[in-house]
C-alpha cells in the first residue's frame, strides 16, 4: 500500500555495483532530517534513510533543491535480510503552505 508524506530532504544518492553473487545491483537512497527530538540521549534533528527507485535520482537531479521540503509517495516493503523498509517510489517538490 502506497503512502504519501512530506519529509525534509539533505541528499540522494545512487549505487551500481556487482553483488558477492556477480549480480548487477543497482540502488538508490534518499537522506532526509527527521523531527527534532529532546530526550536523555538525543536532542536534535537525526538523519533518517529511505530506499529508492533508481529512476528517481534523475528526477530529484532535476527539482536540484537540498535541503528541501518534499512530497514522496512511499511503499512498505522486505529490505536487506526481510526487514521491513520504507521504499520512495514517487516525488514532487512540497508546496509551501503561507
């Protein structure tokens, strides 16, 4: 199931190497800052990572704004090892509400 969110992105980034199995892998991540937490162990604003389609590097390229306020469409599925993983499948530049 898709989902929408805004989230406040530092950078992106893709990866094209050969896997330990000789497989092409190729990847994308996406950086963005999340809310600002004050607790006994942190006070600040940590770095959180989404998966992406590689196709979107391109377009993330093109809008060329970090940091930036984005709408990304995210789909929940199995990472690395099954784990669960957000994965960005779509992007716009967030409208700013005044």
């Amino acid at each position: 199931m898709k989902q929408k969110m805004t989230i406040n992105m530092i950078s992106v980034e893709k990866f094209e190497f050969k896997g330990e199995d000789g497989r092409d892998v190729k990847m994308g991540r996406v950086s963005a800052l999340s809310d600002f937490e004050n607790t006994p162990t942190r006070v600040g604003c940590p770095v959180i990572n989404f998966s992406m389609e590689i196709p979107l590097f391109e377009k993330f390229a093109a809008i060329g704004k970090f940091p930036g306020l984005y709408d990304v469409e995210v789909e929940l599925r199995a990472g690395g090892r099954g784990k669960a993983s957000l994965f960005v499948v779509g992007v716009s530049e967030a409208k700013v509400k005044s």
